[in-house]
C-alpha cells in the first residue's frame, strides 16, 4: 500500500534529530529498506509516495509514532 503523507513530519523530526538525507538512508537501508537520499528528497518535497513499511521504518529510525507522521498526534 502506498500513500501521500505530509511529508513536513519526517523531514522537521529529521532535522530534530540531526540527520541528514543521506544519513536517514542508510538508517533505512540498515532496516532493509531500500531507499536513497534522492528517494528522500523526493518525499520531502511531496512528488513521491511512502509505502506502509518504509512508514513504519521512518517511526521507527526517527523514534517517533507513525500516528505523529500522520498527523493524528
């Protein structure tokens, strides 16, 4: 499943915890996610979709709720 999020959630909890794109990454790919630093620019700026499983890796890399990347927190 894919969706459209807000994506202000994961770039602002991004720049919180000091990581850069390509940083966040390599974070994802230690997961299992194969994901670039383009791939994440691109969700920044809203012109790529999230799938359900990088959402919860971006939780879970970050150290937030995918209720807070969602907005309904």
């Amino acid at each position: 499943m894919s969706i459209l999020i807000e994506s202000d959630r994961i770039k602002e909890t991004r720049k919180l915890v000091d990581l850069s794109q390509a940083k966040l990454a390599a974070k994802m790919q230690l997961k299992g996610i194969s994901i670039t630093q383009k791939s994440i620019s691109r969700l920044e700026k809203g012109e790529r979709l999230i799938t359900d499983y990088e959402l919860i890796a971006f939780s879970e890399v970050l150290g937030v709720s995918v209720a807070y990347l969602l907005h309904l927190e």
